[in-house]
C-alpha cells in the first residue's frame, strides 16, 4: 500500500510577509490607476483639469469651481477646455459649443451674450468636460504643476524601494532561529554521544563472567 505524501507547508516566513505586503501592492495599484485617471497633458497624459475663473459659465460653473476635461471628439453642445493660439501665455478658456464652422467649433459661455473671438480646431482642444467638482480649486492647481507630479513620483519609488521595518523584524528573527539551532545541534550531538557511551558501558558489564563464590568446607562429625 503506498503512502501519501502530503504536501508539504508552506513558508511562514514568506507568507507572513507576502500578507503584509498586500496592503502597499493594492495602494499602488489603485495609485497607478488614479493617476493614468488624472495625468495631465503636460505631461503627455489625457486629462485637463481647469479652474474656473470668472463669471462666463454662470450659473453651471462658478469661481473656484474645478472642471476635468478628456481628450476625445467634442460634439456641438459639449463644454470643452481649449488654449487658443492667438493668445499668448497658455491661456484656456472652458466654454461650450454651439456650432461649427470652416475654421473650427464657434464658442460661447453660458453666461455670455456674445460669441467668443476664437474658433478653436484640432490641437488647440485641450479636452472635453467630464467631471465637475465644486470649490475645491486651490488644491487641485496645486496638483496641475508637473514638478509637483514628479516629487509624488519620486517619493512612491522611495517608499517602495526602502525596506519596511516588519521585513528588517522578520529577517532578524529568521537570523536568530538559524543560530539558536546552530547552537543547540552541537549540544545535541554530545548529549546523544554521552548516552551511547553510557549504554556501551552497561551493555560491557552485562557481559562480564560472574566470579563463583567459594563453598563453605564441612566439619566431620563424629
């Protein structure tokens, strides 16, 4: 009959630490997804976030509101961010579509009773608006700036690169099992040493030829 061998279990050490690596793997996992999500296009990404300014978007955007815009193909009636070329500076303007013409999509805020000067086309369409967050802009321009992005970065690398404390614990405490049991093993083989030699000396005086005691002599008797 054959015997089953049962698998053998697994690591402790190495479980113990892939559990507790699990936490940081799902935050930057879900931090590399937020930031393809929200990388800017001055970085090469496909997102614009724009804080309004001014009362032309009145009352569907407000002072200090923040717009995220996507790039994808804008549509008469889409409130889209666009940087027109004539102005210099990088200037955008968030404002909606109501028609379109040769030279490109004709303009106009909502609070606006006249048409914007500019008809923006192809590159000068930075994004269309997706999302509208409200009154939270200061934190957001803060977020815009590429250096800012690049220090984010740099520290996510660092924090994944330095050894946490828990693994420097687990090393230790590996190091010093290995040397506990290092140490006892000598000890061991003498201990066991010193017991064959006492069985040895038993198993010899076992074997030893008894001595025969004398027989008393008798007395004739008259």
């Amino acid at each position: 009959m054959l015997d089953r061998q049962e698998p053998a279990a697994p690591d402790a050490p190495l479980a113990r630490r892939a559990l507790r690596a699990l936490p940081s793997v799902l935050f930057y996992v879900a931090a590399a997804v937020v930031a393809w999500f929200i990388w800017p296009t001055s970085l090469g990404g496909c997102t614009t976030l724009t804080l309004v300014s001014g009362h032309s978007m009145e009352p569907t955007y407000v002072t200090g509101d923040i717009v995220v815009a996507r790039c994808g193909e804008p549509q008469v009636g889409d409130v889209i961010v666009y940087a027109p070329d004539e102005v210099e500076g990088n200037a955008r303007i968030i404002h909606r579509i109501v028609g379109e013409s040769e030279g490109g999509w004709v303009m106009q805020g909502d609070n606006n009773e006249f048409l914007d000067p500019f008809e923006p086309s192809g590159d000068e369409v930075l994004g269309v608006a997706r999302v509208h967050i409200p009154k939270v802009g200061l934190v957001v321009r803060t977020f815009s700036n590429a250096w800012v992005w690049i220090a984010i970065i740099a520290l996510a690398l660092a924090l994944l690169v330095w050894p946490s404390r828990d693994d420097d614990e687990d090393e230790s405490d590996d190091e010093s099992d290995e040397r506990e049991s290092d140490e006892r093993e000598p000890d061991e083989r003498e201990s066991d040493d010193r017991e064959s030699a006492d069985v040895g000396s038993r198993d010899d005086q076992v074997g030893l030829p008894l001595a025969a005691e004398p027989e008393p002599e008798l007395e004739p008797t008259a």
